[in-house]
C-alpha cells in the first residue's frame, strides 16, 4: 500500500473523493508513523463524530426499552414476542456498548432520567393513553432496565 500512497491525492482531498480509502490511508500513515501526511482536521471531525455517535446509539437503545417496558406494565392484555423481542436485543446493545466502552456507564447514569421521559412520551404516542397514565419519574431502576430477565408485571 506504500507504493499506491505515492499516487494518491493528498489526504485531505481524499477525504472529499473517496471516505473508505482515506480511511485506509489514514490507518496505513498512522501505522507507519508519517504523522505529518495526515489530514488532522478531518481526523479529528471523525473521532469525535464517533464519540457522538456512540451516546446517540446509547440513547436510542435506552429509550427503546424503556418506552417497551412501559408498554409491558401498562398494557399487559397487548403483551407479545415482539416487544420481548425488543427488549431482548436493546439490552444486548446496551451490555454489548458497555462491555467495549466502559466509561460511557457514567454517561448512561446521566441521561437516564432524561431518555426516560423521552420513552415515556412514546409510549403515550403508541399506545394512545395519556401521557399521564405514566409516571413522571421511572418506575424501572438502571439495574432492571440493564437485567436481562427483568420484565415488570
């Protein structure tokens, strides 16, 4: 890949003409330590954009159980395969998302209350009952939102 590097537009341009292959070439500089041939500013854009990305994917998984374990207690006569499903595959992203990135637990704690209210505002959308049927505060503490066998009654 040496060779082709020599041919190729500098890695700023790259990055406008074709994503994957400076994503190689940024792989290929940094493992040969030519520092100085990286295109930084793009780098940097990247590395926080996944950042950005993985809370988003956190949120989004978080607020999907919430919104079904909602679903679950509130309307037991509707219960299916499906939203166990959902819960099922939501908590393994969550434990698979913790499990590789530690720190983001904190982060979790954090928006916790915050993604609650989101879940819970869906589940008034979906299930067409008032919003005040939900409590204000989540009645599932992060140990039984993260417990994969806690389903409420």
């Amino acid at each position: 890949m040496t060779a082709q590097l020599a041919v190729k537009p500098k890695t700023n341009q790259l990055y406008e003409q074709d994503f994957y292959l400076w994503l190689e070439t940024t792989a290929q500089l940094l493992k040969e330590g030519r520092l100085s041939e990286l295109d930084l500013e793009n780098l940097i854009e990247e590395i926080e954009t996944m950042g950005r990305s993985e809370k988003d994917a956190l949120e989004s998984n978080l607020i999907i159980i919430l919104l079904h374990l909602l679903k679950w207690r509130y309307q037991p006569n509707k219960r299916s395969r499906s939203w166990k499903s959902s819960i099922f595959e939501h908590r393994r992203r969550l434990d698979k998302a913790l499990k590789n990135s530690p720190s983001l637990k904190s982060y979790f704690r954090e928006i916790f209350a915050e993604c609650y209210q989101y879940g819970r505002k869906k589940a008034s959308i979906e299930t067409g009952l008032s919003l005040k049927a939900f409590p204000l505060e989540s009645p599932f503490s992060i140990e039984e939102v993260l417990d994969q066998d806690f389903l409420p009654d």
